[in-house]
C-alpha cells in the first residue's frame, strides 16, 4: 500500500532537521522509500542524509513523529523491493529509465527502544 509520509533526516552538513514528504510502501512491519527524484541525474538530498546518519524519523498522515533506522536496500531484497514499488506506483520504472544511476531504496524500522509499532 502507498501512502504519503513525512521524513525527517539530519542534514549532513548543517546538522538541521531536514524534513521531506514522500510516498512509503509497505513491507511487513516496515515501510520502503525510493529516492527517484524523478529520474535526475543526482540523488535527492536526504537520501545523503540517511546515508550519513540512518537515524531519523517519520509521521504517517497526521500521527505522531515515530524514531526509526533506515538502511539502504543493495543486496537480492532490492530486486523484490523494487518489483512491489513499481507495481504500486509504475511511474518510478519510467524515472529509473531516465537516469543512468540505480536509485536507492531505503527501508525504515522503528528505532530501538521506540514503543509505538511500525513505523
């Protein structure tokens, strides 16, 4: 299921909350975003920011804002990963034909210690 997120990473640089909105997919008890940026040349900004720091956290809706640890998808799980994104929302196949970079997929795991469920 697709639905709109709001991400909060820590700028890499600056060190500021950097929030962005997103569409998340569910995966079990996680929730997988893509950094497509629309098929551009570079990756979008958070996706640096995660990569920095994978702590971060995400409000579904009007929730509340839930800690979680994201990690890159590289490994065979991106193949699958990647085949749900597109099926729910097929215009990412065509912004990964735009781009000569793979692009990323992170999933997103409630943080240690966070009391609430799934992200």
């Amino acid at each position: 299921m697709r639905q709109t997120v709001t991400l909060t990473t820590t700028g890499r640089r600056s060190g500021a909350a950097r929030p962005v909105t997103l569409y998340a997919f569910d995966d079990d008890d996680r929730l997988v975003v893509v950094g497509s940026q629309g098929g551009k040349p570079a990756d979008p900004a958070w996706v640096g920011n995660l990569r920095a720091t994978p702590r971060a956290t995400v409000r579904i809706a009007k929730g509340a804002d839930r800690a979680i640890v994201a990690h890159e998808v590289l490994d065979g799980e991106r193949d699958r990963l990647w085949a749900m994104v597109v099926e729910a929302f097929p215009l990412y196949a065509t912004y990964q034909r735009r781009t000569s970079r793979t692009i990323p997929l992170f999933v997103l795991e409630p943080a240690a210690g966070d009391q609430g469920g799934r992200p």
